[in-house]
C-alpha cells in the first residue's frame, strides 16, 4: 500500500470514531429531550413514573428492614455462642485471650470485615476485662461507629455484663451511643 492509502484509511477511521462519539452524544441528547417533553405534558406517564418510584422506595425500605432483622437475628446467636464457649478464667489466660480478641478485632476492622464479628471480638475482650467501664472508654474512641453500636447491642444482651455506658457524651467522646 501506498502512503496516501494508508492516511486515507487512517484518517477514515478517525473521522468514522468521532462521527460515532457524536451520534451517541446526539442520541442521547435527543432521548433526554423527548423524556422531559412526555414528562411534562403527558399526566399518565408521570403518574407512573411516580407509581415507579414509590415501588422502588418500598423495595429498598424493605430490603433494609429484612438486613436490620438478619443482623439482629447474627447479634444474638454470636453473643449466644460466645457464652456458650465460655471465658477463661485464669488470670493469665484472660490476658492472653484480651490481647488475642482486641488484635482480631482491630485487624478485622482495619480490613473492613463483617461488624459483627468485629464486634464480637470486642465484645468476648470485654468479657474478660477486670474493669469494663473503663474499657468501654477506650472502645468509645478507637472503635468505629458501625462496630461499637453493634457492640452495644451485645452488652444490653448479656445480663451478666454490668455496665454503666456505651458511648458517654462526656469529653472526648465522638459517638455518642447508649
């Protein structure tokens, strides 16, 4: 082939990729114009674009109330488990198991884990703790949000758990939970 043919080519082939960019662009354009023309003076087709939207609102309400049932329902089986696999009671063994939990669990959110399990973590260190309140101060400023309201759900489960708090709203504190 000659060099002209092959500019001749290449230049086609150019000109046919922006013809085509723009034809999409026009395309789209043109569709935008003729969906807010029907929007604005076709009554039916904005009633069901509403019916539409008010379908797809009561979907996503329902999927997030089933997600908040099934986190519940993983609460309190995990809370249930822990305390049917029991702590240990030794004292150097209760230390050991602390500083196991409290690295899971921080390695667990700094990898964005499942929050329950993170939280679980959390939740068999405080178990074991000498005095939970204190460590409860500690979780208020390191632990995530996400993490620390599901903790809290695990400690108002567990009767044996006396605490004051969750999340004071005294200095230093930034969550706020109860």
């Amino acid at each position: 082939m000659q060099q002209s043919t092959i500019a001749i080519i290449s230049a086609g082939t150019v000109l046919t990729g922006i013809l085509g960019t723009f034809g999409r662009a026009n395309f789209t354009l043109a569709y935008a114009v003729y969906f807010d023309h029907k929007r604005q003076t076709d009554a039916e087709f904005r009633k069901t674009l509403k019916r539409q939207n008010r379908r797809q609102e009561r979907i996503a309400r329902e999927e997030q109330e089933n997600r908040g049932k099934e986190q519940e329902a993983a609460i309190k089986k995990a809370v249930k488990d822990a305390q049917e696999e029991g702590f240990p009671t030794d004292m150097d063994e209760k230390e050991h198991y602390f500083m196991n939990e409290v690295a899971t669990g921080e390695q667990m959110c700094s990898e964005g884990a499942d929050p329950v399990k993170s939280a679980l973590c959390f939740y068999k260190a405080l178990k074991v703790y000498p005095q939970p309140d204190d460590l409860v101060k500690i979780y208020d400023k390191t632990v995530p949000k996400d993490v620390l309201e599901i903790l809290a759900t695990m400690v108002a489960l567990d009767r044996d758990l006396k605490i004051g708090r969750i999340g004071g709203s005294g200095p230093g504190s930034d969550h706020g939970i109860e």
